[in-house]
C-alpha cells in the first residue's frame, strides 16, 4: 500500500479506499484514452459507423471466400497458386489479344 500511495502521489496517511478509488480513475481514465487513441488512429470518429463497417466486412468476407474457392475449383489450384494462376491467364489473354488487332 505505501508503494501505491507514493506512485499516486498521495498522502502516506491516505486510506485504502482512498488508494482503491484512485487506482480505479487512472483505470477508467486509460480505458477512455484508449479507447480515443483507437478511434483516433483509425480515423473513426463514431461508434456507429464502426460498427456498420465490421458489419459490412462481416458481410462482405463470406462472398470473397465463395469467390476465391470457385475459381480455385474452377482452375484446379490450390488457392495459394491462384493469384500467381490468373497472373498468367491475364497476361495469356492480353498477349492473344494484342494478336488479333
């Protein structure tokens, strides 16, 4: 306890209630802080709209693994060589394209 009054700055004759209550502001006053730190470094200025936008990346993440399974299926690779599979189909076409103008 006299270790936590001198950390706190408080008096040596402060109560334990005294040392509890603080404790538990610097506690509240961090998660407050941590919480505008967070906002502030994702540039969100509005619980709502963090919410709406987990809830459209909620939504959205599904479908890209649909996508990504189907064209993986599609291809016959596994879903570690597409990106690199569709590279080559990609430049395959514009070559062909580039052909027949």
């Amino acid at each position: 306890m006299k270790t936590l009054r001198i950390m706190l700055h408080l008096d040596e004759n402060a109560s334990t209630s005294t040392v509890v209550d603080t404790v538990g502001e610097l506690c509240q006053s961090a998660q407050e802080l941590g919480i505008a730190w967070l906002l502030d470094q994702l540039n969100i200025d509005d619980v709502d709209r963090i919410a709406v936008t987990l809830q459209e990346h909620d939504n959205l993440l599904p479908r890209l693994q649909r996508i990504v399974a189907d064209l993986s299926g599609m291809l016959e690779v596994d879903m570690d060589s597409l990106v690199s599979t569709v590279q080559q189909l990609k430049s395959t076409t514009t070559h062909e394209g580039a052909g027949n103008r």
